[in-house]
C-alpha cells in the first residue's frame, strides 16, 4: 500500500466551518473527506475531459463520413 503524504492547505474561513460540520455529520475525519472530495473532483475532471474529447471525434467522424458518402456517391 502507498505511504501518505502530509499537505498544507490555505482555505476561506467559511469553507473551513463548512468542512466540519460535514465531517462531524458523516463521522469521519477531515482528512478522510478530503481524500474523497479530491478524488471525485479529479473523477470528474477526467469524464469531462473523455466526454470532450468523444463530441471531437463525433464530429471529426461525422464530417470523414459526409466526405466519403460524397464520393462514394459519385463512384457510384
């Protein structure tokens, strides 16, 4: 299992009360829920990232198809 690493952070004083109180409701430590909420982040990062780069390639085969039709259509 990979070691961890200890980091410093510089937060706004609301967010901070904030992550608090979720951690006290969810009854985990703050470093627990900021794993998590990092991980997430990055999940989404990373899907929004792939969703981007499929709608390119969509379009990209979309207008590959449209010229291949054309010629097809006048081989035909």
């Amino acid at each position: 299992m990979r070691g961890k690493k200890k980091v410093s952070l510089t937060l706004d004083e609301d967010l901070c009360i904030d992550i608090e109180k979720a951690a006290k409701a969810l009854n985990i430590p703050k470093s627990q829920l900021a794993r998590k909420a990092f991980r997430f982040w990055l999940e989404k990062q990373t899907e929004t990232l792939m969703a981007k780069g499929y709608e390119e390639m969509a379009k990209e085969d979309k207008e590959f198809a449209g010229l291949t039709f054309h010629a097809q259509k006048e081989i035909l």
